[in-house]
C-alpha cells in the first residue's frame, strides 16, 4: 500500500555497514524542508509550511525487543514493527527516511512495497573504507557481514543491470549501456531501482 499525504515522501538508504549511515541521517533529520501551498485568495498567492522529517532505524527495536544488534528469530516481528512505524509517519505526513542498509533485494522490495515510488539514497563507498572503519572501531566482527553485502549488492547489480531495458531499446540504450562495472553510484542504481520497481506491486493510497 503507498502511502501519500500532501505530497510527502519516503526515502531509503542502499550502504553497507559502516557506510556512515547514521551521519548522513543526522544531517538530513536536521535540514529544513518546506512544501508551497497556492491560495489564491491570498496576497502573493501561496503559503510556505514546513515539511517535518523523520528518521526510522530499526537497530532502536532491536534493541528495545531482545538487545542484540541481530537475532534471526526476532527479525520478522522487527520487521512487521518497523515497517508499522514507517506507515504511522507517512500517515502523519511526515518525508521519512529508512535508516537500515537495505543490501538485499528482500529488503528493497519490502521498502517499495510500502511505497512504489520510494526514493533511494545511495552511500557511495569502498569495501575497503567499510573494512577499514570497521577495524578502527574495533568491530572486526563486522567484516564477513560487510562482504556478505557487497556480495548483494553485486548479485542485484548483475541481474538488474541484464534486465528488460524499461525505455524500449534494450541493447541500444545508451543509458544501459552506460551503467558499466559494478559501483555505488547514485545516477546508475537509481536505473536499477526502477527496474526493480516493475516487480513490486504497490496499490496506490492518496490522502489529500
């Protein structure tokens, strides 16, 4: 179900661990966004409101539900928990951003899910700078978990990147054709996402 008041949006992380996820949500919660209302009657015509924002982790339920960073039987209740939460906010009108690393094709067609024309944001790093980050904040343990995601994101890179081009011209697409090797780049996996974006059905709800 897509879930819409007076425009707002939903914005999703793609990072692996130690990407710097929490930065760069940090800063987000704390810009300013603001949406223009026209009214006619009024002079100059239209009204500047504040958009609120949120950020929604579900590392905090994790944390209140069982106490560890992971636990593999508590994850469907977490899961179904935050994804209740993301709801309530976009319900409430709130532009929400997801802060998980979202590394998996299940996890990105469960955000989508949510809403079809969720907007990913790409955290463009190394695997080298995540493994080096995650030696000097001695959370070694965080290694394998990163190449697991890496792993990932090149098997959703491989399979999208060979997938029907959706502007018609399939080999012939110059865009396609340009997303080359596999890397983080914003312009490049926002194709991807929209061809993942075919697969996931996502009855539209509009709240005016």
């Amino acid at each position: 179900m897509n879930y819409e008041v007076n425009g707002n949006k939903l914005y999703f992380l793609i990072a692996p661990a130690r990407a710097g996820k929490s930065t760069y949500c940090r800063k987000w919660e704390s810009e300013k966004a603001y949406r223009t209302e026209m009214i006619p009657d009024k002079p100059g015509g239209y009204d500047i409101h504040f958009k609120p924002r949120v950020v929604v982790n579900a590392d905090s339920l994790r944390l209140a539900a069982h106490g560890n960073r992971w636990n593999g039987y508590m994850e469907g209740m977490i899961h179904a928990m935050n994804e209740i939460i993301i709801k309530k906010y976009l319900l409430m009108g709130y532009d929400v951003l997801v802060d998980e690393t979202n590394c998996s094709l299940k996890a990105i067609k469960r955000i989508l899910s949510i809403r079809n024309d969720a907007i990913p944001i790409i955290l463009n790093i190394s695997v080298q700078t995540c493994f080096d980050r995650a030696e000097a904040t001695n959370q070694g343990d965080l290694i394998p978990v990163i190449q697991r995601m890496f792993k990932n994101l090149y098997e959703i890179w491989d399979k999208y990147r060979h997938a029907r081009c959706s502007h018609g011209l399939g080999p012939h697409c110059d865009l396609c054709r340009g997303l080359g090797e596999f890397c983080l780049s914003q312009e490049k996996w926002n194709i991807i996402i929209d061809r993942i974006r075919e697969e996931v059905e996502s009855p539209n709800l509009r709240i005016v």
